[in-house]
C-alpha cells in the first residue's frame, strides 16, 4: 500500500485585488478615524469619513463578485467599511438629539 504524495501548492486560492483594496482603504479610514478622535478635532477630515468608507464599499461588492478567487479580503474591508459609515451615521444623529440651550 502506498502512500498519496500531496502537491504543495495545489489549490493555493488568491486574494482578489479589488478586495484587498478595499480591505486597505478601509483600515486607512479607520485610522484617520481614530487620529482625529484622539487628538479631539472638532471637525473631522470628510475624506476619511464619508468618500473613502463609501469607496471601499464598492470596491468590497466588487470583490465578493469573483470566481476561484478568495474573497477574505473583500469580506473585511466591506465589513469594515459598513461599520465607518453606520459609526458616521449614528454620531451624527446622537449630535442632533443635544439640546444645546435648555
């Protein structure tokens, strides 16, 4: 009885470059997120709130669409991008419910 000799990069599956695209936009925007909290701006850069989250959104369906292709990658970054913009979302209709002068 002989044993099966496995091939060591047989079924090797690679990341889609859209979805790690938009995994990369995704952690970028997360850390402009979180270096404007930080440093408690008060207005915080629309790039890294509303244009790149929304980018890596797309980018993230566009990822998920493919054939023999891993889609890890597409899967965080659209995770990661539909939270920035229901944290965006939620923030900004907490700032409205502050009544400001009683």
């Amino acid at each position: 009885m002989e044993l099966g000799i496995k091939k060591k990069g047989g079924n090797r599956r690679l990341p889609t470059i859209s979805g790690f695209l938009s995994f990369l936009i995704a952690l970028v925007s997360l850390a402009g997120l979180n270096v404007a909290l930080l440093i408690k701006e008060k207005v915080f850069p629309g790039v890294f709130i509303i244009q790149l989250p929304i980018v890596g959104f797309f980018l993230g369906l566009l990822g998920l669409f493919t054939r023999r292709r891993s889609r890890l990658y597409a899967i965080w970054g659209l995770s990661l991008s539909i939270f920035l913009l229901l944290f965006t979302l939620l923030m900004v209709v907490s700032s409205l419910s502050i009544n400001y002068k009683p």
